[in-house]
C-alpha cells in the first residue's frame, strides 16, 4: 500500500519524510551541517587567542589611520581668508568646515584626495575626517583617549557626531567630563551631558 498524505500526524508532508521513525520536516531541513569540514585542528582557547590577537591589530590599524589623518589635516589647515581661497588651476579651492566650530578650515581639493585614498565615498569621507578632525581638535582629551587605546574610534565617532553642533566652550566641557569616565558612561548620560 501507498504512503498517502495524513494532515493529522504530518503536518500536511507526505507520511515517507519521516527518518528512523521521527517525522522529519522538509521546510525546516536546510541542507545545513554544524561542521563544513574546515576544521584545523586547533583547540577552541588556540582560536579565541588568535581571534583577539586579530582584533588587537585591526583596532591598532584604525589607530594609525586617526593619527595620519591627523597629521595629514595638520598639514592641509586653511587658517586664513587668503589660504581658503586659493586659486588652484584656474579652480577655487575653498576651506571646507567638516568639523564643530573652532576646528580648523581644511583643503577642500586635499580633502576629496584623502577620501579617495581612504576608499569612502565623499559624503561619508567628509563625515568621518570630519569625525577624526572634532576629536583631534575640540575634544583632545578623548582623542588621546583614542590614540591610547583606551576608547574605542568607533566609540569616539559617535561622540563627536553628538559634539559637531556645538559651541567651541561645550565641546571643552564635554571633553573635560569625559575624561576620567568615558567607558563608565552610556549613550543616555551621554546625549544629556551634551544636551
């Protein structure tokens, strides 16, 4: 006799999908396995080890690329009327603001080089140089919290982001609050303190 669908003890899938006797769903059965066969034979800490010491170095490559941002802005600061207004080629290269106010005017044409170098788009290049530039610049304390090690460039990013808007004299005093406890405070306290 043929198996036939039974809706009651199936589930509506044919009686045959059932494997030693358990009912075995065919939606659910992906075709996935735990192990793909890549197994190298180091233990889990062996692993865990070389995981973190692959985190340690990309969180040191981010640090690097802050610092020569840093020098490079250094570099190509437009910190008169006359140096942000150059004619370049027949072209006016004017100081670009990608910082809070205070920090310094930058190249307009360096800066859409760097964003080139740097692989971002321009809009979200002129975010993030912008982002290093307020850290460096209106929030020192942070920034050598950052070169440090001791604050995370992602974590600084969002407080900059928070800071741009604000007067040169805010910026200080949020710099200066979080100083002693920048990895005790949450976003919450954080967006107050700026507020």
């Amino acid at each position: 006799m043929e198996n036939r669908e039974n809706p009651q003890s199936t589930g509506g899938f044919p009686a045959n999908q059932s494997v030693g006797g358990l009912w075995k769903n065919p939606v659910m059965d992906l075709g996935t396995n735990t192990s793909i066969g890549q197994y190298d034979g180091r233990s889990v800490p062996e692993l865990l080890g070389e995981i973190r010491s692959r985190v340690d170095a990309r969180k040191n490559l981010w640090i690097d690329e802050w610092t020569a941002i840093v020098a490079w802005a250094d570099q190509n600061v437009l910190d008169s009327p006359e140096g942000a207004a150059t004619l370049l080629d027949g072209v006016v290269d004017t100081g670009v603001p990608i910082a809070g106010p205070g920090a310094p005017l930058v190249s307009e044409f360096a800066l859409m080089e760097l964003i080139a170098v740097l692989g971002r788009s321009p809009v979200g290049g002129r975010a993030y140089v912008g982002q290093v530039i307020e850290c460096a610049w209106r929030l020192p304390r942070l920034y050598k919290a950052v070169v440090a090690g001791r604050v995370d460039t992602w974590k600084a990013q969002r407080i900059a982001d928070l800071t741009h808007p604000l007067c040169p004299e805010a910026a200080e005093f949020v710099d200066r609050q979080l100083d002693a406890a920048v990895d005790d405070v949450g976003w919450k306290q954080l967006e107050r303190l700026v507020a």
